[in-house]
C-alpha cells in the first residue's frame, strides 16, 4: 500500500469525508479517497488513478481516458496502472 492510501487506512480522516463510491466498494482501505484531493494535489499517475477509481470522476474531466494529466501521459499508462491496481 502506498503512503497516500496508508495516510488514509489509518484513520487520519473520517470515514464520512471518504467518497461514496469508495465505501460502497467494501474496499475502504484500498479505493480511501478524500473528496477534497484534486488533480492538483496527486503526485504520480497511480495516484491520479487511485483516486480516479474511487470515484473521483473530475480526473478525467475531458473524458479521454487519461485521469489528472499533470501526471498522467497516455491511455497506455493509465492502463497499465488499473491493471495492476486492480481497477
């Protein structure tokens, strides 16, 4: 688990700042995903993707498969990092 979603797991927020869609997964600890971080605030493309599915549909504003694109170059990438995330 990285140290963005290791931030999340251990109770630094409350469970009802966390988006719907990551609770209704069953899957907080993996999809925990603040409603108030943005594009702006991801420093990786995985991040970008964690949080893109978790629900925060805003990443991909332009809907071209590439969520947050200050960090997220290709379809390829963002591909790649789902499958391994298991998104």
């Amino acid at each position: 688990m990285n140290s963005f979603l290791s931030f999340l797991s251990h109770g630094a927020l409350p469970m009802a700042m966390l988006l719907p869609n990551a609770l209704s997964t069953g899957r907080e600890s993996e999809f925990a995903t603040l409603a108030r971080v943005s594009c702006k605030q991801v420093n990786s493309c995985e991040e970008a993707v964690e949080i893109w599915c978790g629900g925060y549909r805003r990443a991909d504003a332009d809907d071209d498969g590439i969520p947050c694109e200050n960090v997220c170059h290709s379809v390829e990438q963002v591909d790649a990092i789902k499958s391994s995330q298991g998104c």
